[in-house]
C-alpha cells in the first residue's frame, strides 16, 4: 500500500508475489488525469515509482499480466476515493444476534390428553 497516492487517484491495487529474495509489492493506480501510477520494489519496501498514459482499462490489463504471469501476483489491498485502502477502512464487527429465548418443556393439556399422566409402577 502507498500512504500518499497521486492527487486525483481513482483507483488503486496493491499485488504482491513471492521470491527467494522475500518478496515484491506492486501498486497500480490511475488517476482522474489519465495517468497510471505504478509503484514498486521488495516487500514492505516500495521505493520505486513510473507513470504513463492510461486509463482504468489499461490498468486492468497491467494487474491481469501481473496476476497471471510468471511471478503470479496475489492481490492485497484495494484503494477507492470512498474509501480509502481497505485494510484502512474501519471494521465493524457485524451486529451480534440477540441469543434467542430458551425452549421451554413441553406443555401438556390434561383436557386434550388425559391419558399422558405419569404411571407409577409400585
């Protein structure tokens, strides 16, 4: 994740792969300008950048490449406007459900069922 993206940042993802060395992170984002910002370097160590014409679409193609090729990139975080970075956002446990109400014994009508009385046997 980049704490401080291009002004005007649409979109962004953050990738990582594996490697002997301990690892890589990718950023991808675009900006409303046109531009596609990369980001990279070893894993928590991200210190180079380039841009380049481009829009959403041609993102896309850059993270699918990077997904499917020979480092297989895994996603990590995402980035919206909105939002923020995912892992960023606060997460609020979902509501518990209130515990429901004990099942109580079986009640037994005397009328319906006069029978279902308790038989000794001594």
């Amino acid at each position: 994740m980049i704490p401080h993206l291009q002004p005007n940042t649409t979109y962004a993802v953050h990738l990582r792969a594996s490697s002997t060395s301990g690892g890589k992170d990718w950023v991808g984002s675009v900006t409303a300008n046109g531009e596609i910002h990369t980001y990279w370097g070893r894993t928590n160590q991200i210190n180079q950048h380039a841009a380049k014409p481009g829009d959403i679409t041609a993102l896309r193609k850059i993270i699918s490449q990077k997904q499917h090729g020979k480092d297989n990139y895994i996603p990590v975080d995402e980035y919206t406007p909105q939002y923020g970075w995912q892992s960023q956002k606060k997460q609020t446990p979902p509501p518990s459900l209130p515990k429901a109400p004990p099942i109580p014994a079986p009640v037994v009508d005397w009328v319906e069922a006069p029978n279902a009385s308790i038989k000794w046997d001594f």
